[in-house]
C-alpha cells in the first residue's frame, strides 16, 4: 500500500478565516480564534494521520506589510510556509478581491506547489456574488482549485480533505502517528491567555500584549502555571488589571476554564503583568517569547 505525505501550509490575508479552517481540517482546537486581525503570531502546526496517509498542516499569521520586528518575524514565517509547501491553501473569502495583494500573489503563481484556494464564508454572501468571485480568481489564479467553503459551518470541509490528498505526493511519516502537534503545552497555555486578551480589551491593547509562561509544573490531578502579560506602556497595565483587579480577574477565570477544557484537568493559573515598552522590536524579548 503506498503513503502518502506532505506539509499543506495556509496561507492568506488576516481575519479570512485561517486558523478556522485549520481546526475544521484538523479536527481540534489548537489555533486561537478571535474576530481580530493579526490573532496569529506562530506558524502552528496540526497532523491529521490515516493509514496511508500523513498530513501536516501549518496555520501561519496573515499576509501583512511589516512596521516592527515583531511582524517581520510574522511574516518570516508565511514565507517559510511557502517555501516548504508540499500543497498551498490560499484562503481567501467573500469580501476579498483578488486585487487586494497582487504582490504575494505574483510570489504564489511562481510557485511549483498545487494551489487549492478556498473561498471561505460562503454563508456570508449569496450565489450571484460568489459566481463572480470564482471567474475573477480562475482568472487570476488559473492553475488553482477553486473550493468555496464555510469553515465555521464545516462546509465542503470534506470536498477541501479530498483534494488534499489528490494533490500531496507519496512520502513517509514525517512524526510518529499519534503525533497532533509540533508545539507544547506551555506554547497552547500562553496561546490560550492571549486569546481572552484579544476577546477582552479593545483597540490597541491586544497587538501591545505577549503572554509568557514564567513556570509550568505537571501533577497527577494538577497543573500549576504561572503567566506575565507584558504591554508597553504602564496605562496599559492599568487598563489590563481594571479597577480593584477585576479585568485581569476575568480573563483569569476565563483562561483557566479555557485551559481545564483543553487539558482535560485542573489548573492552577496566577498571571502577572509587567511593562516592557520596546518588546516587539527587542531582538532578545522576540527570541525568548518563539519568534526568533
């Protein structure tokens, strides 16, 4: 029996729908999900395994022109993304235009991989707009495979799945087959506190913040973390914790729960918050906190 087995990377413009569709693909939560642009920082891997078959998927942050290291890093990784992709899903959705980023677009159509590009939030336009859309893509795109999809309703999930595997070569396993992830339980925790920072404040605070997990001790029944919220300027901290603590209270509560789920255990979770005005554009801040 032959295997199959490759690296599909998805690729596209922020708040398209990305890390949603990677979790529809993968069948699991590991991308934090926010209405905000730029809510992924990390290229995230999830690997989906079948008997003859081994799919390694890659979320990665939005196509975007950087103005500080942080983003630059960001954009690091989609362009790792492209290079080592077996297949490319270039999600794209119902509001967008292919006019929107010619520039990487013009990288895409250079490339050697099959594009399967995936019109996300069908359910969010009508018939007529979406016929459109795809004439306007099959002209600019002319190689790709065209799927109109909802990866919030799961809609032609299984259609995308499909010309996956039509498209990935044969290959080895590339992880063990119980293998889901390439990241650790430290990198979900801090995802997981950032995500309720995203969903809790607004305007700039979100893209000032960076959660790390200062320490992470495993027991039998137990997981005891300790986190810092890093912002950049001290009103910042203030807004964080809010009046007599209860901001930074509720997205405490709101984390744990979050992390109870996804560990399927207790957690102990204290969280802390320093101010570091520089962060994003500090060479050494970037390496420890995974960017670099």
């Amino acid at each position: 029996m032959t295997h199959k087995s490759g690296f599909v990377n998805i690729i596209g413009n922020p708040n398209v729908g990305k890390s949603t569709l990677m979790n529809a693909l993968v069948g699991e939560r590991l991308s934090i999900i926010t209405s905000k642009a730029q809510t992924t920082r990390h290229r995230i891997m999830g690997i989906v395994n079948g008997d003859d078959f081994q799919l390694v998927y890659s979320d990665t942050p939005g196509v975007l022109k950087p103005a500080y290291k942080l983003q630059e890093s960001m954009m690091r990784f989609v362009m790792s993304a492209l290079e080592d992709a077996d297949v490319i899903l270039y999600i794209t959705d119902t509001q967008e235009t292919p006019n929107k980023n010619e520039e990487f677009l013009e990288l895409l159509k250079q490339h050697e991989a099959p594009i399967i590009l995936v019109i996300n939030k069908v359910d969010l336009s009508n018939q007529e707009k979406l016929e459109k859309l795809v004439e306007m893509w099959h002209n600019t795109l002319p190689d790709a495979t065209i799927i109109p999809a909802s990866a919030l309703h799961k809609f032609n999930i299984e259609q995308i799945l499909k010309s996956i595997l039509d498209n990935i070569p044969e290959g080895p396993e590339y992880f063990p087959k119980d293998s889901l992830t390439n990241r650790t339980t430290r990198f979900f925790a801090s995802e997981i506190i950032r995500e309720k920072v995203l969903t809790t404040y607004q305007k700039e605070i979100p893209y000032s913040v960076e959660v790390a997990i200062e320490e992470y001790t495993e027991e039998t029944s137990i997981d005891r973390i300790r986190a810092i919220i890093y912002v950049m300027r001290e009103s910042q901290k203030g807004i964080i914790i809010g009046h007599q603590g209860k901001m930074l209270k509720k997205v405490g509560t709101e984390a744990r729960m979050e992390l109870e789920k996804f560990l399927g255990k207790k957690v102990f979770l204290e969280i802390y918050v320093k101010v570091d005005p520089n962060w994003r554009n500090d060479d050494k801040k970037l390496k420890r906190f995974g960017y670099l």
